[in-house]
C-alpha cells in the first residue's frame, strides 16, 4: 500500500493520518455545519497535496559534476 517505503516511514503516515482524523472528529463536533462546509473542503485539498507532496517527492541524489 505504502510502496517501497522504510518502516519508519510508514510507522509515521499512519500516527499522522491518525492525528489528522482524530483532530477533524474533534473539529467536528465542535463547529457549525455552515463553517465546515466552507473550511472542509480548503483544509481537504491542503492536507491532500501535502500528503501527495510527502509521498511522491523523493530525496534527489546528487550527480557527479565531473570534476
């Protein structure tokens, strides 16, 4: 599911997509539907991109220049 990634890599996507759900079930049980229909959808495309980012952006090896 995770890909190629390290143990302790996948050790955090899960404790953060942890954090991130309790945090919104939190957030959702103390707002009105009208601000959540406003910021869920900002907050949405935010996280996701982030999360995209994180997941698809690997380290850049560095290429001899040759000197």
């Amino acid at each position: 599911m995770f890909g190629p990634l390290p143990p302790i890599h996948r050790a955090l996507i899960v404790a953060g997509s942890l954090v991130v759900f309790v945090g919104i079930c939190w957030i959702l049980a103390y707002q009105s539907p009208t601000v959540l229909t406003v910021v869920g959808p900002i907050v949405g495309v935010l996280l996701g991109s982030l999360v995209a980012w994180a997941l698809l952006h690997g380290r850049q090896e560095r290429r001899p220049t040759g000197r």
